[in-house]
C-alpha cells in the first residue's frame, strides 16, 4: 500500500444502533410527542456523544471510524427533510424545515408530521428495509416534487462533536433514495423517480459541501438498493447514474460506497471509474468476490481501500475469528499490495441489540455464542489488527471464540438425534394435501358457511387490562390460575361479541400474546429470548427477536387449550391461529449452521403436531400467518426459486396433515403482492387474506389473471387508521372483489389483525362489514 492516499479506517463499523442501551430514544420521543419532554435536542445529543465515547473505549480509534448516523426515526427520512423531498400534503412542513434549524423544536415536529401524519393528511408509507425487519419511510416523488437542500442535522453533528476527526458521517446515497422511493399519487401512470436524479444529485452535493465545510473529513454512502435487481429501472440505467453520482460527490469529499445486504459486481466496477476512495462490500450476505474480480480490482483500486463487512450486521452469533481471518487473508492476497484493505461490519449494527454481556439472565453457555453491536465492534477491531499483526497478536480473542464455538457444537440441544430423524423423512406427500376442488367440496359440507362469509384476522383489541394482567403475572403478582382465568374471560368476551355481531367465523382473540412470533418461541425448545435484546422497528417502536438457537422440538401444545375453549363456547365455527414458519424465522434471529429450509422444517414439523392436536379439540378452520413470507425474499430473481421451495416447502409441511375438511387459512399483510401471487398460490391453501383496502383491491386482476381459484379475503377495511368505513365504503369494495373473483371465492375481511385498534371504532367497524357482506349476499341470490 506504498502510495495510497486512502482515508477509511481499518477497523470501522457502517452504523450502530440509535435507540440507546435502554431504549433512551423511544421513551425521549415518545415523550416529545406527548408534549412532555421539550428538549429532545438535548436528549440525543446525549446519546451521541455517549455513543461516541462507548465505540471509542471498544476500539474505534482511528480517524473517521465512528459513523456519525444517528436518527431521529428513520435514515431515508433524514434524506427526504435534508432534501425538502415531500408530497404537496406537507408543503406547510417543507417551509419549516426551509426556515429552522434541523435540530430546533418546530423543524422535529414537521419532521414527525411528516412521518406520522396529522388528522386527514396520511404519513408516509412504511416498507421493509432491503429483506429486513426494518422499516423505512417510503418517499413519495413525483414530476413537481421540489427538491433542494435545506440542511441537516448530519452536518450540526459534525460540526458540534468534539471528536469531529474521528467520526464519519453516514447518508442513505441518492440511488437508493431513489430506487427505493414510489411514486407521487399526482404523477403520471409509470412515473419513475429516478427521473429525479439529476435533481436529487444536486442536493446532495449542496450537503456534502455542508459537511465539508463543517469539518468532515470522510462521508458514507450506503447504497444497498445497488445490490438488488428488483427495480423497474434498467440495469444501464442504473449504472450510469452510479458513475454520474459518485463521479461528482467524490470530487468533493473522500467518499466510501457501502453496498450491503449483497452483491453488486458490476457496480464495484463502474466505481472504479470515479475518485471514489473506498468501496464496502458485504462478505455475509453478499460473496466472497471471485479471483477475476479480484484481480481486476488488484488493478483498479490501486491507492484506495476496499473495505470488507465480514461481521455480520444482522445476525447475534458471534464470528469465527479463525474463518474470517482465512477469508480475510485470501481476499488481502489477491487484492495485492496496492489495495488498502479495511475490515467492518457487513451493514449498519442497526439490526442487532447493544450489548450481550447485560442479558444476565440469559444461560450463560448460550449467552457465550452470541455477539450484539458492542461485542461486534471488538470482533472488528481484533480482526483488523489480526489482519495486520498476525495471529499472535489477537491469541486471546481466538481462543475466545474457538471455545464458544466448541461448545456450541457440542451442546446437545444443538443437534437433536430425532428431529434430524424427522427432518430427513419428510417427503412430498407430506406437503400435499391433494385435490383442491375435494377439499372445498368437504368443508363446504361440513362447515356450512353462507356465501362471502365473514371473519376477522386473529387478534382483538389488546387492552389495557389485558397487558397489565400479563405484566403482572410475569412479575409474580398475579397467578397463573388467575391469570388464566382473565384470558379466558376476554376469550368468553370476544366470542360473544362476535356472535351478537354476526360474524362468520370467530376468532379467540390472541388475548394471551405477547407477540405472535415470541408466543411461540416461548412455547418451542430451542429458542431463547432475551431482556435488553431491543432492535428498532421503525420510529420508537422495538422489537425484541428472539433467538432460535437448537434444533426445535414442541413439548407439548400451544394454542389448543386457547382455540379448544373458545369452540367450546359457541355453535359457530372457530378459527385457530398459528404464526407460520417462515415469519417465526423472518422475526426472530436464525441460526445460520443449519441451512434455514432445514430450519423451517424443523419449525414445519412442530406447527403440524399443532394442527393436528387443534382439529382433534374440534377446531375446523385453522390459520397459519405468513405475514414475512414476501419480506425475505431474495434481492436477487435468480434466488428466488429456491428460496420458495423451502419457505412455500415449510409451510406446506405445517398444513400438510389437514383433514379435507379442515379450511387452512393464511394471511399476508401487504398489498402489493402481485411479485408474490405464484408463491401465494404454491402455499395451497383453502384461504388466502391479504391487506387491501388502501390500494382499493388493485391487486385483484393480477391475481385472477394468474388463475387463483381458492378462496381469498382481500380487506375491505383499513385497519391501520381509527377512522370506521361506512357500509357503502366497505359495499363498494367488496363490488370491486367481485369484479375480478368468482363469488365463492370471495372471504369478507379486515386488512389485519385488530390488536393495535380500541374497541369502539372495531365493533363499529365490524358491524358495517357484516351489514355490507349481508347486503352483497342479497344482491347475488
Ligand atoms: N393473526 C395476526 C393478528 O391478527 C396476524 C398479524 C399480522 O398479519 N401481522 O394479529
Ligand atoms: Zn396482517
């Protein structure tokens, strides 16, 4: 590396997590909101500079090594303020955020508007970040938009830290903000975003001068969106805009692309052509680049750093150090001398929680194996000087993590004799429940339901009384008896109100979960769940994933004694409500040492002892939610039909074993699953809801297009606002089903589960959607 004049670290990390060691910006914002807390400024510039010192006493000492990323609520929403890139809705905002401090009072509340809408004026979308569990707020551009720098907080962070030289400030780059926006509700049919690159280019130039100008020394752009072919943008198109972007923006600062999530050879490549100074590559869920690659780079990096994430962002286990350096060593190799080579994460450290070593009552041997985004900067910071010193340098960090990974081979939960016994004979007939057309024909007779019939998606409102009963049995204060007894009385509520309203086919209400992945693993040896673990959803809201660690066994049934008493209570058919396994995996952190088809088979295997165990207590309708089953997959097309073999493959295996008679239901909660309409279709179930109120059933067509000839509730109320849909709201809706389906086909639904409403606006609601079903069915005979 004789002449390079490269800035990156060489041990860094691309982001660490926002939301405090516990959850300090949750409770400032929330605080905030509820007018309480007026100085929120101050409360994250405490947590910054916390922050700052905690990474620099773990090891991040080099200059630039810190990512300066902190977050109000979101990253791309720290783009759409700092480019004033909203929907005409919020031009009252805009002229805010023109006229204030980025940090002052007034500038967060248009902010927080912005994402979380005022009376009739909607915030912006929610989607899932890359094949994460994040959510990012969705900008909405059109050919008007106005776009045009209004400042930043990135920059008051930069220029207020004392340690401006060690930190790096972090930015969602300009493709991805594009790629990953929709398009404005004004603009013409087709519209792309990306035509508003240019002008999205010179905004971001304008804040990269404000760094500059504010004492950066080095800027990060993360570019993930490069790494996936699902865009409507073609690929040259794509990669001209790469090399227009960075061509300019790198002339101004040193600049470092991250392309995480997975690979992007050929934009490695385009990079190459401009002064971009280093270029990130995700050796986790990307791949080791092959030796042409590497020895194309060998040449055209020469003086600049190619940096690369080989611990993981998003995952809790802890890295083979030995593995990693090999890796490590072996790319070096190929790479020569010329190129600087920089260890890091493989994406932000936003997807883990902060710090193992507080999960005090977590089994320590388990607790061994883990790494959470402080043990993860260690990682980094040992590799690196592994990498430069030898391996006698880092001896203990290797003997570290060769005895956690001894001894989580040999734990026995870890591979468990009959499970892989179970796995391995599992064949295609047990994931084939036969012909369709005879099922219906079974269920039709024994189920007796009138046309368009009415039912609701799992949960219930989730009150107040009902959380604090859970909290207080979790802390001692209420027995599990009298706990017991309170669930099954809003179970007996529940019933009876759905009776009186007229629905269809009840449900028991969820009352008794906390969540519907951590109920079951809480249910599931071979999970663990922690009590710091927090990850940040989107805005305030966390999560707490639990850790799928073993190999997975039920000991004994879950909701049979919940779905058992609520049949037992009425005449009326009762649904039964499983997470399936593909969303169990999707939201809680996986073990990786197994393949996952394995996995959800093994989960698979559990939800199908349920299901039987649930048609036995006389439940005749069971529903299997895959809510996730879109969210993980691949960013590549060419991943995608193996992917869907295993993941429609598990949830087949769960439903395989159903009577005839029994109606499997599924649920999916998004609405624009045309991309998945062949998946829904290979889940072969009786049943298929999916959200789509909002969207006015636009997704209909393509699914009748596809010859989708089950039955499907597509929501006909917006369960995501309080407001109730009137009867003629929900009539109309459910002509426009009609349109496109067949009425038997047709279920009358919500968009989603109910557990987040209040009970008033939900019997109003459900009772207009009963009094519309009724009217259509009328209106057919
Ligand atoms: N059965 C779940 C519920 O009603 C489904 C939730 C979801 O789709 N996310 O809450
Ligand atoms: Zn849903």
């Amino acid at each position: 590396m004789s002449n390079s004049t490269s800035q990156f670290p060489l041990a860094s990390i691309l982001g660490y997590p926002r939301i405090g060691p516990n959850r300090e910006l949750k409770f400032a914002l929330e605080s905030f909101w509820h007018g309480e807390n007026n100085d929120l400024a101050a409360t994250a510039d405490e947590l910054r500079v916390k922050r700052t010192r905690r990474l620099r006493d773990l090891g991040l000492e080099e200059a630039g090594a810190i990512p300066e990323d902190f977050s109000y609520y979101d990253q791309v929403l720290d783009i759409i303020t700092a480019l004033g890139a909203v929907p005409e809705r919020f031009a009252p905002e805009r002229k805010v955020l023109a006229d204030s401090e980025p940090e002052s009072t007034e500038s967060l509340k248009a902010q927080f508007t912005i994402a979380r809408g005022e009376g009739d004026r909607a915030a912006l979308s929610l989607m899932k970040w890359l094949d994460s569990n994040y959510h990012y707020l969705v900008p909405e551009i059109g050919p008007d938009t106005e776009i045009s720098y209004l400042g930043s907080k990135r920059v008051r962070a930069i220029a207020t830290t004392k340690d401006a030289a060690r930190t790096r400030p972090v930015l969602v780059g300009p493709l991805t903000f594009l790629l990953l926006a929709s398009a404005a509700d004004n603009a013409p049919e087709g519209y792309e975003p990306f035509e508003r690159l240019d002008d999205v280019l010179a905004g971001y130039k304008g804040l990269v001068e404000d760094l500059k100008a504010n004492g950066a020394t080095l800027v990060q752009f993360d570019e993930p969106a490069l790494c996936s072919d699902r865009h409507t943008v073609a690929r040259d198109r794509i990669l001209d805009g790469v090399a227009k972007v960075y061509g300019e923006l790198a002339e101004i600062l040193p600049t470092a692309v991250a392309l995480s999530y997975g690979h992007a050879e050929d934009v490695v490549d385009v990079l190459a052509k401009t002064k971009v100074d280093t270029v990130v590559l995700d050796l986790v869920r990307g791949c080791e680049p092959g030796e042409a690659d590497l020895n194309r780079w060998a040449e055209s990096y020469a003086g600049r750093t190619i940096a690369l994430g080989i611990v993981s962002g998003r995952n809790i286990w802890r890295t083979d150090l030995d593995e990693a350096l090999e890796t490590l060593r072996r790319i070096k190799k190929n790479l020569g001398d010329d190129v600087r080579v920089a260890v890091t994460t493989s994406t932000s450290l936003q997807h883990v929680p902060h710090d193992v070593s507080r999960e005090e009552s977590l089994d320590p041997q388990i607790r061994s194996w883990l790494a959470f985004a402080d043990q993860k900067v260690e990682e980094v910071v040992a590799l690196a000087k592994g990498l430069a010193e030898g391996d006698e340098a880092i001896e203990d960090a290797l003997s570290d993590s060769r005895a956690a990974a001894t001894s989580r081979r040999e734990h026995p939960g870890v591979k468990v004799e009959e499970v892989r016994k179970a796995t391995a004979a599992v064949t295609d007939d047990d994931r084939n429940r036969g012909d369709y057309a005879e099922r219906k024909a079974a269920q039709d007779e024994a189920l007796k339901l009138p046309l368009l019939p009415t039912t609701t998606i799992g949960s219930f409102p989730q009150t107040k009384e009902i959380r604090a009963a859970r909290a207080a049995h979790r802390r001692g204060e209420l027995s599990t008896a009298d706990y017991e007894a309170a669930m099954e009385k809003e179970i007996h509520d529940v019933i009876r109100t759905q009776e009186e309203i007229g629905v269809d086919v009840l449900v028991h209400g969820e009352a008794e979960r906390n969540d519907m992945v951590q109920y079951f693993a809480e249910h599931l040896n071979g999970f663990v769940t922690t009590t710091h673990g927090w990850v940040q959803s989107y805005g305030s809201r966390c999560t707490r994933p639990s850790i799928l660690w073993g190999d997975v066994t039920r000991p004994e049934p879950i909701t049979v004694r919940w779905s058992g008493y609520a049949a037992s209570l009425t005449d009326r058919v009762v649904k039964g409500m499983l997470t399936g396994p593909v969303t169990i995996m999707a939201w809680s952190f996986v073990r990786e040492d197994i393949p996952w088809g394995e996995v959800a088979d093994q989960l698979g295997l559990c939800l199908r002892d349920e299901v039987r165990d649930l048609e036995a207590a006389g439940v005749q309708v069971i529903q299997v939610d895959e809510p996730a089953i879109r969210e993980l997959l691949p960013l590549r097309s060419t991943e995608e039909t193996e992917y869907l073999r295993w993941s429609v493959g598990s949830f087949r295996l769960a439903t395989g074993s159903a009577a005839k008679e029994t109606s499997i239901h599924t649920h999916l909660c998004y609405s624009d699953f045309a991309t998945v309409v062949d998946a829904i279709d290979r889940l072969d179930a009786d049943v298929t809801s999916i959200e789509a109120s909002r969207s006015r059933m636009a997704v209909l067509p393509a699914i009748a297009e596809h010859g989708f000839d089950r039955g499907l509730g597509p929501g006909v109320w917006d369960i995501h606002s309080p407001r109730v849909p009137s009867v003629e709201e929900i009539s109309e809706l459910i002509d426009r089903a009609l349109d496109a389906l067949a009425p038997e086909q047709l279920w009358v639904n919500p968009d989603c589960g109910l557990k987040t409403r209040g009970w008033e606006e939900t019997s109003a609601s459900l009772k207009n959607l009963v009094e519309a079903a009724k009217a259509a069915r009328e209106k057919l005979s």
